[in-house]
C-alpha cells in the first residue's frame, strides 16, 4: 500500500501538468466546444507567460517551504505531529485537510481586496480553456506557499501530504477549466464529492453572486456544508469579470500590472467592495 502512495507522490508534477494540457487541449480542437476563440495563440501564450512567472516566484520561495516544513516537523507541530495514525491514513486525511484550508484560503482571496487583486487575475479571463488553469499572478504563489505553510502548521502535514494533494488536483484542475461540458453524470456522480469541471465552471461566472460560490478545489462537500455551493448551466454562463472586458485588459502586461491599478467594481451580487 506504502508503495502505491510512494509512486503517486514521486510523480514528476511539472510532466503531469504538461500531460493533462496536452491532453486537454488536443480535445478542446478535436471536440464540439462551448464558444470559438478569437486568438487562441494569444490566450495560450499569455496564460504560460503569466505561469512561467508563478513557477520562478514558487522556485524562489523553495528554501522558504522547506525550512518551514523542517521546522513544523522538528517541533511537533499540528495535530498530526501529536496524534499517531498510519502513514496511508495519513496521507487520505490530510488530504482533506489541506483542501479544507484552500477552501477557507480561497473565500479569503474574494473577501478580502487585497488579496483579490492578485487572485482576480485568474477570473478576468473571459475565454476559458485550459490553459486558464495556468493563469495565475505569479505574486499569487506567495498567497498559495503562505496558505501551504498554514495548512502544514495547523494539521501537522508533511511535504508528502502536498505532493500527493497536487497529484491528485493537477488533472482536475486542467478538466475544471476546459472549454466544454462535461456530461451531467460527472455533476451528479463526481459531483457528490468532487469540486466537477461544470461546478468549477460556476465559479468564473461574471455575475459576483456566482463568482462568490464553488470555492472548493478537489471537494465540493465544503460548499454544500457552508452554504456556498451554486449551481448554472455551463451555457448560461458568462466567464470574465467586467472591469476585465475590453481587449487592453485581456494583454499580458495588463494582466501583470492589474493588482497595483484601482478598479470600480461592477459586478452585480453580495460580493465584497474594492475600495482601493
Ligand atoms: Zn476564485
Ligand atoms: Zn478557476
């Protein structure tokens, strides 16, 4: 059993991701989608730039990580430092931990406006796809190394815990952002448990009240818990967020300098105000 665990964490991350993006996308030119793109170049390149600058900030934080987690694991810290369960059990549970601090991480990165302007990065694209799953901020690696090094703290996870959660989240995380519809059998099967490509999809909705929902990353089971899940059809859904419309906001350097501009937001729905 050990040995199954050891083989999924030892994947090569940087392969799987590269995999799931080939894969996904190859279906996205082969496959009936939901929408044309108008330059699709464009949209690859400005997702694997904005990702190329999240892996040089998660390679430099690197040391930080590790010194971190040595410290957790030297000082017994978190609740698996102090309760003793089986590795395997370990690994199952902690991976529902972690995905429990990402859910509280991700409300977080909405309700706050500081760390909305990183994070809405990410929800300005207007034409998902999947490359949108490498559209991140590369400043937003120091929001996911933080929460990382919070879930570590607070549950006692070790390093192992993480590369086993990545595993598993990378290829979800790529489907979560594909641009077609999953058939309704993923929602209502998956969907029982799993954050689905279609629930996810729910998430980039414009309308804030939508895009305020579905904050789970691998687990659903904490929207329904917390009263955050939402649910539309893919084809009701209008991806994008308004201040992000117009084509000079969809460039590359845009993108990049977008946290340090001041926006008025103008999405409708209970979602927070960005006063800056
Ligand atoms: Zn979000
Ligand atoms: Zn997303």
């Amino acid at each position: 059993m050990e040995a199954i665990f050891q083989k999924i964490i030892n994947f090569d991350q940087n392969l799987l991701a590269i995999i799931a993006l080939v894969v996904f996308y190859t279906l996205e030119e082969v496959l009936n989608t939901t929408f044309e793109f108008k330059n699709r170049p464009r949209h690859l390149l400005n997702s694997a730039l904005l990702q190329l600058g999240y892996v040089m900030v998660n390679f430099g934080l690197a040391f930080v990580m590790v010194a971190c987690f040595q410290w957790i694991d030297q000082h017994h810290v978190g609740l698996f430092n102090i309760i003793e369960i089986p590795y395997p059990l370990k690994l199952v549970i902690g991976l529902v931990c972690f995905d429990f601090t990402f859910y509280w991480a991700h409300r977080l990165y909405h309700l706050s406006s500081f760390f909305w302007r990183l994070h809405r990065v990410h929800h300005s694209d207007n034409s998902l796809d999947s490359t949108s799953a490498l559209r991140f901020h590369p400043f937003d690696a120091l929001l996911d190394s933080a929460m990382s090094i919070v879930a570590a703290a607070i549950f006692g996870l070790d390093i192992s815990v993480v590369l086993f959660y990545f595993v598993l989240y990378i290829p979800l995380l790529f489907a979560q952002h594909s641009n077609f519809i999953f058939p309704v059998w993923t929602d209502k099967v998956l969907g029982k448990i799993f954050a689905s490509p279609n629930f996810h999809k729910v998430h980039h909705h414009k309308d804030q009240q939508f895009t305020d929902s579905n904050y789970g990353n691998l687990f659903i089971v904490w929207d329904k818990l917390y009263g955050t899940f939402k649910y539309l059809p893919v084809k009701d859904i209008k991806y994008g967020l308004e201040e992000f419309d117009g084509p000079e906001q969809q460039r590359l350097f845009f993108l990049l300098k977008s946290p340090f501009l001041n926006f008025k937001k103008t999405n409708e729905g209970g979602g927070i105000n960005d006063k800056g």
